[in-house]
C-alpha cells in the first residue's frame, strides 16, 4: 500500500473559501479531498435555546479561539483579537451574515490614492459581478433589489428582506431626515425555508451561529451538497505542511487530531482556504528545500497588508422602546452616505453605518458593546430600567489602509495543541483609518440624536480593532513583486497551488468581506475547472497578461 | 471511552487539567465546553453560599416589582460556572473554586451578617481593591439573575421596552412581534446614493489629508 493517497484537488479549509471550490468542482466530476481541523458544530451546541444563551456567548460561544480555546483553535499572539472558528464552515458559523458587495471603486484604490501598500485589484468589479450572483444563489440571501449605491444586481435571487422591528425604522427615518443614503441589508439569513434550513424567525444572536440553519454557511449551503457529489471532506485533518518538489506543489501531510497519527496526500492542483491568519501560516510553516522562508514567499510578502478595518461600537438609548433584542442580526440596514473618499474630510477611504441588534437583559446589564456596565447597588434597578432595550448600536466600520508592517508571522514560542507554531500578529492602527474612524462617530451620533437619541456612549477608536475580517496577508496583485497571488488567485511562486479567503482580498473595502471572499471561490473554482490541464502543465506561474483566459 | 493517548475524557463541562494534551492529568477534552456550566455543579459550604445570596441582594437590591436575587438559587448557578478545584480555568469568569471559595470565606459570617450599607462598603472595597472576586461576583450575578424565567416575566411586566422578551432567542423567535418596512420609507430610500464606475475613479489630491500635516 502507498504511504499517500492521492487525489485531483486538494482544498484545505472548509470555511467559504475551500468550500465554494470544493462544491463547483465535485459536481462537475473532479475528485475533491478538503482538510478541516476542526468538527461539524451539531444544532445542539448553539445556545439559543437555553436560558444561559447570553452567558454562553463568553465561553465556547466567544469570538476570540484565545479565549474560547477549543481543541481545534490555534492560538494567536500579538496585537490581535482575531474572531474566527476553525471548524466546518469557517467562522461563518458564529457571523451576523450581513452580506455588502465591494463596490467598484474598490478594485481601483491604487489609481485613487495608493497610499501606504495600496495596489489596484487585478480584476474589476465587472468581471466579479457574475459571481457575486452565483455565489449568493448558492447560500441563499435576503434583501432588497434596487440600492442606488450599488451598479445594478438584478440578477441577483433574493429572499425578502428580514425585519427591522423599532430599531431599523428608527434608524432609516434619522437617515432619510438628514438626506443620507440608507438601504435595507442583504443578509445571510434566509427568510424562506430550503432543504434542511429552516427560515429566519428575527432570533437574533446570529453570533452564536443558528441551530435551525437560517444563517447561510457553507455547513449547510456547500457541504451538504459538495459530499453528496463526491467530495471527500475529512474533519479533525490539521495540515502540518503544504509539500512542494520541483518548484510545484505536491499536496500536503496532515495530523489526525483523533489518532494523532501523520497522512500524506498528493494532489495536481491544491487549494489553500484556511483563512487571512491561518493561510500565511501555513505557508510561512511550510518552509522547505526550495523554499526557505516559506512556500509562494520568495518576495517576502506572505503576512503582509494584514487588513481588519477599522471600528468604534457607538450606542444610542432613546426614552422609547427599540426593541433591540428582536430581529435578525445581521443587521436590518446600512447607509453608505459617507463610503466615498471626500478629501475634504481630511482622509482618505469611508466607512459604512452598520445598524446592529442588541442581545438581551443580561447584555444590556454587563454594559452593551460599549463597556457601559450598570452600577451595582442602589443605583441598578433605575439604570436597567432606563436601559434595557431602548438601546440602538451602530457599527462604524471603516476601510483601513493595507500597511507593510501589519503583519502575521510565526511565533515560534506557542504552539497549538499538535505542536505546530502559533501564529503572531503585529497590527497598528495607521492616521488616516483613526481620522476616519473619529469623524464617523461623530456623523453616527448626528444621526440618532436627531432622532431623539437621549444618552450615547463609544469605544472610541478600538485597538486592536475588532478581527472579524482577517484580509489581505496573501493578496492578489499585477506583479510578483507587489503581491503573492496573480490574478486568478494562483501563487506567484507556484503554478499549481492557489489561495481563495480573506488573505487574498488587494484591499478591505468598507464592507464585510464574506460575499467577496465567495465569489472569488466561484470564479476560481471556474477557472480551475476550465483549466485544469493547462494549469496543471505550468512550470511557473504565468502574469496577468499571459494566463490563460476563462 | 479513552482515546488514542488512552486518557479519559474530563468531567462532561470540565476543561482538561493541563495545557498540553497528553501530559500530566491525562484526561481530554471532548470539545465546547457544556452549555448551562458543569453537570455536576461546585458545592458550597453554608456559609459560602449564603455570601453569594448576599452578594447579590447587595449587587441587584430587592425591589418590590422584582424577585428577589436571593431567592433564585444563583448558589447553583455560579456553582455551574465556577472550575472545580485541579481543572485549568480555561472559560468565563474564570473563577477557580479554591480562590473563589477563599475570597467568599474572606468576606464570611461578618458580610452576611452586615447591614445593607456595610455589606455595600464590603463590596465597594473588593471593586476598589480591583479584586477578581468583584467581577467574577458580579457577572454571574448579572448573568444569573437576567437569565432567569422568573426575571423574563418580570421584565415583560415591568418594561415597556421588555412586553415581548422570552428569554432564549428560540424556539419563539420573534418573526409575530417585529414591524416590517414602512413602504413609503423604502420608496423614499431610492432617492440617495450614487455610486462611481470604475473607469471614473481618478486620483484624488493627497494635498488636502489632514494627518499628513
């Protein structure tokens, strides 16, 4: 018996990189084998149904692997709080689904200002487009055709919108009366059932994922699907190594977390999807004969142009109920009235309005998203009171500057539980995204004061930022020199070994990166299948200008 | 049943003992830690337990339109959320049961016996002394007293904000109680927002950033 299995494509990550390639290519016949190393979360283990729901949020509910420390996070040191899960569908499994696209100025900040590490995307948002729409067809999406800040998605299948309850009616009305954009969110949430998925019930606390599958994650939109068309999908798999001989790469050799006991896979072609931390560790653990300082790094560029966007959590209480507590998290609008650069402002770049939900009574007594704790004693019953539930938060969520120094490398000091390096994070806020930053609290607080908002509290500017979006540490680029991917996501440094999550996004937009992230999986996955004998024959990598078309 | 390294899984709820699987304690984690805490909650001893209930009637006083926080056996609950003694304190709070315990003892007969205002100046020094005992006291008390059945119900008598909580987020949600979009709101929304096409973005002037100055 050989010491290795082999197969055609080997995907590593099951997040909605891995899994949107894994679903196109194992229906169109190709044999898939995808590594996970963590398990399928079962419904039972989502906390909704449980008085302890809010509590539960802090512990194997926490956003952050350091905190939540199960066996199949890694941990992450340095200036991070990087919220993700390492498990089937990715950290999508614990998001609010709100579901932007990047609009078309965001592949061309490089001609608009390219300040710090800024670089024009390879592509445009016309030639994403078409997978943007495939792409949300596959997860099943809620909202509202029509947004005159976006080209048009006609196209695009939607599920009707979700409900904005008090709290988003609140909101757009302050918009609309200052004459801002507004728009009801597209949400990954549906709110008609399908096959296996229940329809949202305006829950809340997506944040702890949905036990009834109304949050659309590739556990229950790809993985379903993909497995029943062939893909040989393989949990509790932690690569160790991507292997590479002769400048190309051979597949990887991973650790069964149950046995403990090291496999070996080979593979034409492999695909890395294990997220904007997690991918640049991988390469950079994967140094070898030939590639000394890690595989597809020879310009040294894996683990730069970390992005997370920048933050502030801004709260507003009214003397009327919201009602927070009610309607799907994701969020029920956004405007946008401020995404573009006005230079005028003194910054580049803009930030979105993104209207939250609140969680419940616990929450709003441990001090909302904003650290505003209700006294203890005398004065408790009249703050909670006065509190609870006439509560509306705004997300200001800003486009931060890929800068060189933010950066993951290895820490060769902490290890996860299979011994492999920890991954280190070095992240600093830069000028323009705190400028940024502080005149968007400013306009949120415009906003909801005019509509009677009667106290407000702010995290102020928040370091380190919130890391939900983990983006741009394996980017696409034009030149081997400014990049680690080409245009079709391919490595520089080797032909047959492509990288699809966040760390291939050029820049972060103002915009939740996940329906991005999906359809670069879509495209990619078409172009491998299209190409797969040419791609498979490459001895290098070839430019933008002379890869083979789609 | 024990895996390949042949240790036992810890206590359903419990963390294992070490950081390094495989090593000392020998036992393994089976995955997320148990919701709603530990099966087999901590035990506490009388008087510990009656310094909880103190706790938080000092924390959350009694209110006449409110039960009362001593009479909803937090004891239990903060007993599901405190690490057994030999287990790593690996989740929220954080509160390990030989230090928690020590810290109640510290505060002791004399807390539970104390007036209203002796056992706030107690609880005032803790928060002062920025003891852990503070925020561990207070967020099980927070968390215990609001995720109550009986609270949920005073909340929808009490708050007009609260009329249709129901505690879990399932299996109710809320799809009867929310309001939808206001038509004339959405038709309204058509008319802000624009957009550039790519081939009009331009290069800005850089002249005018203010962080630059």
């Amino acid at each position: 018996m050989a010491a290795y299995e082999e197969t055609d494509v080997l995907v590593i990550g099951a997040g909605p990189g891995g899994a949107g390639i894994a679903l196109k290519l194992a229906r169109a016949g190709v044999k898939v084998v995808c590594l996970e190393q963590g398990p399928w979360v079962k419904p039972s283990e989502h906390p909704h149904y449980h008085d302890e729901w809010e509590l539960e949020k802090q512990r194997g509910w926490a956003y952050d692997p350091n905190v939540r420390q199960l066996p199949e996070d890694y941990p992450v040191t340095g200036t991070t709080t990087p919220y993700m899960m390492n498990n089937v569908g990715g950290s999508t499994v614990h998001y609010a689904g709100h579901w932007p696209r990047y609009k078309p100025v965001d592949f061309r900040k490089g001609t608009e200002h390219g300040l710090e590490g800024t670089i024009d995307w390879p592509i445009s948002y016309e030639d994403l487009a078409p997978f943007y729409d495939e792409n949300d067809e596959i997860y099943g999406i809620s909202g509202r055709i029509g947004d005159p800040s976006y080209p048009d998605r006609k196209q695009a299948v939607r599920d009707p919108e979700v409900l904005p309850g008090k709290l988003g009616l609140k909101y757009a009305k302050a918009s609309r009366d200052l004459g801002w954009h507004w728009w009801p969110s597209d949400n990954a949430i549906i709110t008609v059932p399908r096959e296996n998925r229940e329809a949202d019930q305006a829950m809340g606390n997506e944040l702890s994922g949905s036990p009834t599958g109304s949050l659309s994650t590739p556990a229950n939109a790809h993985w379903p699907y993909a497995i029943r068309a062939g893909a040989d999908l393989r949990t509790l798999a932690r690569v160790e190594t991507i292997n590479a001989d002769g400048g190309k790469a051979t597949g990887a050799t991973y650790v069964d977390r149950l046995t403990g006991r090291r496999h070996e896979i080979r593979a034409k072609i492999v695909v890395l999807a294990a997220n904007g931390i997690g991918s640049p560790r991988l390469l950079l653990q994967s140094a070898q004969k030939g590639h000394p300082d890690g595989l597809a790094n020879a310009n040294g560029i894996v683990g730069k142009y970390l992005m997370h966007h920048v933050f502030a959590f801004c709260d507003s209480w009214f003397d009327e109920p919201i009602e927070g507590f009610k309607g799907a998290f994701g969020a029920p609008l956004y405007s946008h009235e401020f995404y573009h650069t006005d230079v005028s402002r003194g910054f580049v770049n803009g930030f979105g309005m993104q209207v939250a939900r609140s969680f419940g009574p616990a929450y709003a007594a441990m001090g909302t998203h904003t650290g505003y704790t209700a006294p203890w004693g005398a004065e408790h019953r009249e703050f909670f009171d006065g509190h609870f539930a006439n509560h509306l938060m705004v997300f200001m969520f800003g486009e931060d500057l890929p800068v060189e120094s933010n950066r993951v490398t290895l820490d060769p000091d902490v290890t996860d539980s299979s011994g492999l390096p920890a991954a280190h994070v070095d992240y600093a806020l830069h000028p323009n995204d705190v400028a940024l930053a502080e005149y968007g609290i400013e306009k949120i607080f415009e906003a909801t004061r005019a509509v009677g908002a009667v106290e407000t509290n702010d995290t102020g500017v928040l370091y380190p930022p919130p890391g939900w979006h983990l983006m741009g540490t394996c980017r696409m680029g034009n030149t081997p020199d400014d990049s680690v991917l080409n245009k079709w996501c391919q490595t520089w440094d080797v032909p047959n070994l492509f990288v699809v999550d966040g760390s291939t996004l050029t820049t972060g937009a103002a915009v939740n990166p996940t329906s991005t992230i999906g359809a670069l999986s879509q495209r990619t996955g078409e172009y491998i299948l299209r190409n797969v004998d040419h791609i498979t024959a490459q001895r290098t990598t070839p430019s933008n200008a002379d890869a083979p078309t789609m | 049943m024990n895996n390949a390294l042949g240790e036992k899984p810890a206590p359903y709820g419990a963390p294992e003992t070490t950081a390094t699987p495989g090593e000392a304690g020998g036992f393994f984690e089976t995955g997320r830690p148990r919701l709603g805490g530990l099966q087999e909650p901590v035990r506490f001893t009388d008087l510990q337990a009656a310094v909880i209930d103190a706790a938080a009637d000092t924390l959350i006083p009694p209110h006449p339109r409110w039960p009362t926080a001593s009479e909803l056996d937090l004891v239990t609950f903060v007993g599901r959320y405190v690490t057994p003694s030999g287990y790593r304190t690996k989740h929220f709070p954080f509160a390990e049961e030989d230090a928690f315990t020590a810290g109640l003892d510290r505060l002791g007969q004399a807390f539970v016996d104390g007036s209203p205002d002796d056992r706030t100046a107690a609880i005032a020094a803790l928060e002062q002394a920025e003891d852990p005992l503070f925020e561990q006291l207070r967020a099980l008390v927070y968390y215990g007293y609001y995720s109550r059945p009986v609270v949920t119900l005073a909340i929808n008598r009490n708050l007009p904000a609260g009329r249709d909580y129901h505690g879990p987020p399932l299996p109710y949600g809320y799809l009867q109680t929310t309001e939808p979009w206001d038509e004339e709101l959405l038709t309204q929304a058509q008319e802000h927002g624009s957009y550039l096409e790519t081939d009009e973005v331009v290069r800005v002037d850089l002249s005018q950033l203010s962080w630059t100055k």
